[in-house]
C-alpha cells in the first residue's frame, strides 16, 4: 500500500487536549531514538499484542497474543473513543502516541526486523493522524517532500526510504497506527469519506528550490570536521537541507557518502556505510 492521504477526522479540541495533558504523567518510551538527530523520539502505546504497553519495541511483544487497550489506552478515553471509531480494530495491531520537536529523522525503511514474523500477526500496514502539528513538520519519500495536516488519516509505505523533520520548538504529536495484514470484509479506515489511493496530494507537497552548487561544496566542505563525535551533527545539517532544497533522489545518504569518503578516514567511512544498511537495507530484530 502506498503513502497516501485517506480522509480526515473531527478533533474534539477539548477532550484531545484533557487525554494529551494526561498522557504526560505517562512513562514515555525512547525507543528507536537512534533514528533521530537533534533529540528524542518519544512513544506510549496504546494498542498492543498482549495489552502490555511494555518498552515500544515491537519485537519485544507476544505476537501470539490477542491485541487490546493497554492501561495508558484504557485511561485516555477520547483517544481510544477514536481509535475504536475509525480503524478495524480486528487487525489493528498497535497504537502508539509519537511526539518529536527540533529534530530530525535519518532516511530509513521501517519493518526491515519483522521480516520473520508472519504478515497475519506483524506489523504490515501504517497509518498517521497528526494531532498536533504546525507548517515546520515534514515529510519525505523519496524526493517528495510533504505536510500531513492536523486530523488528517494517511497510509504511510514504510517500507520505503522515508524521514521527517520537525524543525520547530513545538511538539508535534501524531497517533500512529500499524495492522497486521488478513484477509477481511472491512477497510482498514472504517469512517466515511475515505478517498480512493491518489498517493500524495499536489496541494500537500513542499516545492523547494534547487540545492546550489554552492551549497553543495559546502556541504562536502563538512568532511573536514567530520569524527565519530560530529556524524550525528553533519547528519542533522544535510536532513534540514533535504528539506529545505532540492538536491535529488538519494540525496542525504549520496551526500553523507561523500563527506565521508572526503574526510579520508577508513573508519568513518565503514561507519556511514554500516549505518547506510542498518536504516534501509537490513537490520537484526535485537
């Protein structure tokens, strides 16, 4: 299934914002936290295989166990008053609160670790609704840079190369929703008024102006002051590029390969290289 926007959904800002401020005094999780530069990926699952809301690392669940509302779900009644109204809660597999701000994500292939579990218990399908989101929260899948909008459904293909950007202050929080994949009679986005799969709308993509020569030497000047200590930070600077000038297909990992193969040092090409397959190539369910 590819990305694309499915419909939207009524916020009740009152009530989303009585269960968001509960949520705080939850115990968020920063797994997968190495994908981001700039700071933390924080979850809390609300929907899980077994119940549990355990560490956010999928892997770690009973995939042989029945799904349903863990005790932060239970305890946030309009948001599982939502979950409940608008997906098919006999394949939804997780529910997740994600909050980021001021940071990042490395271009990356999700589902890469569930490859052995098999598709009537494992993740196989994503979906987002934004609950709190401004214009400086952005999306990438290949070179198409794009906005989700406040209280919209979209289907995300995770499994292509994609990244974000939240380059502002302010948290954005989306409702994250993954299904295994079986055989039924029900759409997985059970509202009405979903639209047919038209991949990204035009109005919602981010028209960036051509990455410059010049800016392209200075980006490679970075190898310079490139080490093991200053790769996250280098990351950093060519993702907010990415999303802010066009520079072509395969741009960040194309241009970190190049930085790296300028610094001249064995080990920090190895490094970017191991990072390279471990985000969009494979990686190890440990």
């Amino acid at each position: 299934m590819r990305t694309h926007y499915v419909a939207d959904t009524p916020l009740d800002d009152a009530r989303l914002a009585k269960d968001l401020d509960a949520s705080e005094s939850f115990p968020w999780s920063e797994a997968h936290s190495e994908y981001v530069s700039g700071g933390a990926y924080k979850s809390c699952m609300l929907w899980t295989r077994g119940g549990h809301a355990g560490d956010g690392v999928v892997t770690k669940y009973d995939h042989s166990q029945p799904a349903a509302f863990t005790e932060y779900g239970r305890a946030l009644p309009y948001l599982r008053e939502l979950i409940s109204t608008v997906v098919d809660l006999d394949r939804l597999n997780f529910a997740r609160l994600a909050k980021v701000r001021n940071s990042v994500i490395v271009p990356h292939r999700d589902l890469l670790e569930l490859s052995d579990i098999p598709d009537d218990v494992r993740n196989v399908h994503r979906a987002h609704i934004p609950l709190i989101t401004n214009e400086d929260c952005l999306f990438n899948e290949g070179n198409t840079v794009y906005r989700m909008r406040r209280g919209e459904i979209w289907f995300l293909d995770a499994s292509q190369i994609h990244s974000v950007a939240v380059l502002s202050a302010e948290e954005r929080v989306h409702l994250m929703i993954d299904f295994v994949d079986a055989p039924s009679t029900k759409p997985l986005i059970t509202i009405e008024g979903r639209s047919a799969d038209a991949g990204i709308p035009r109005d919602r993509t981010v028209t960036r102006p051509p990455l410059t020569d010049t800016d392209r030497a200075s980006l490679l000047r970075l190898a310079g002051v490139m080490t093991m200590e200053t790769v996250s930070d280098i990351f950093s600077i060519v993702i907010k590029k990415h999303y802010r000038y066009d520079g072509g297909d395969d741009f960040v990992w194309t241009t970190m390969m190049d930085i790296a193969r300028d610094s001249g040092d064995p080990e920090i090409i190895r490094h970017i290289e191991e990072l390279r397959r471990y985000f969009t190539v494979e990686r190890s369910a440990e």
